[in-house]
C-alpha cells in the first residue's frame, strides 16, 4: 500500500480521540497525492518527478522500495507539496533521503505548514541538510496547535552533477511507538 494511514484509539487522553501515524513511500499515486500547492505555489518553483531505482547505480534502502523523487529542474530552487494530514504539537515527520552533492550551494530542506481555512498558513517544522553522502534518516519535531491540518513541502537545489532522491516518509504523531509505523511494515 502507497500511502497508509493508521488509526490507533488513544485509551489515555480525553482531549486526542485518536493518533494517527502516516507513512508514504513514492510508489503510487505521486501525481495525485503530491502538488505544486501552497507555499510551492508561491514561489512557481518547478516540481519534482518520479524516478525509479532500476534506472541507476543506486541500491534502493528496501527491497520493496523501487522508486522515489527528484529534482525537476537543476540550479533551481525545486518544490513540491504533499497531500493534507493531521499534524499535531510534538509530532514528528521523519524523511529518508539521498545525497550526492556536487556543489556547496546543494541541499534539501523540509518544511511543514499548518493550512487551516481563514487562518495564516505557518510554518510548523524545518530542517536543511546540505552534506553527507548517501542514504540519511532526517526526522523533525514540529510544533503549532495541538492538532491541525498541514502538509509537508520539499525542497532542494541541486546542480547538474548531483544526485537528491526522496524515498519515503512518515509522520508520528507525539506518543506514538514507531514500531507501529513502520514504512515497509
Ligand atoms: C560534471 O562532471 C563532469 C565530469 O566530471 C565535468 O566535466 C563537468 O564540468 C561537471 N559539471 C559541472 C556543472 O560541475
């Protein structure tokens, strides 16, 4: 499954009726699920595209992972932003990327948004990582109301010679054991 969605009914609190931990893995439904919306809109970044392990000299990090994205565009700020889920105050989005960076202006940088109707659209999470070669495991503690509608935007730069590949994803909502959310689970 592409895109899952677990709910998991919280017996300890009054004030969460339910957690949800979702994980997406790039192998289905990119065009839908993933947009050039919001902030990525703003700024008329070009998107990224799909690419597939078969086509490289890259092993993917699972076995039952044979695509993820990359860069449309090189030397250019790209963007691209996904589908709407159910932040909340202390969860945490988790992205496994790689690099292979050519050029010290080279990065990506993953940001989430709080977008409720008739309020600001806010940043809620950040990182930025611009070294490193290879697969890495970046995660990010977001903050913002107790729960709220957002979504996650991805950018990078990347010059010609380098490589930036998305794999999969995932957001744990706070209190959550990972071990139920599990990517490839
Ligand atoms: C990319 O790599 C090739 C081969 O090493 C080199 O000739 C070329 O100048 C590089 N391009 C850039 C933009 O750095």
């Amino acid at each position: 499954m592409a895109l899952k969605i677990f709910i998991l009914l919280s017996l300890l609190t009054a004030y969460v009726a339910s957690d949800s931990c979702v994980t997406y893995d790039f192998e289905e439904n990119f065009d839908n699920l993933f947009s050039t919306y919001g902030t990525c809109y703003t700024i008329q970044a070009p998107s990224w595209v799909i690419g597939e392990y078969s086509d490289l000299d890259i092993a993917s990090p699972n076995e039952r992972s044979t695509k993820f994205i990359k860069p449309s565009a090189n030397d250019r700020a790209n963007c691209v932003a996904s589908f709407h889920l159910t932040m909340h105050f202390g969860g945490i989005y988790e992205f496994n990327f790689y690099l292979d960076l050519a050029d010290d202006r080279d990065n990506i940088q993953i940001m989430s948004f709080s977008d409720e109707p008739d309020t600001f659209s806010a940043i809620t999470g950040i990182f930025f990582v611009n070294s490193g070669t290879g697969w890495q495991t970046v995660r990010t503690t977001v903050n913002g109301p107790a729960s709220y509608r957002g979504y996650i935007a991805i950018f990078s730069m990347a010059s010609p010679n380098s490589t930036v590949l998305v794999d999969s994803f995932r957001y744990i909502p706070p209190g959550m054991d990972e071990s139920l959310c599990q990517i490839y689970g």
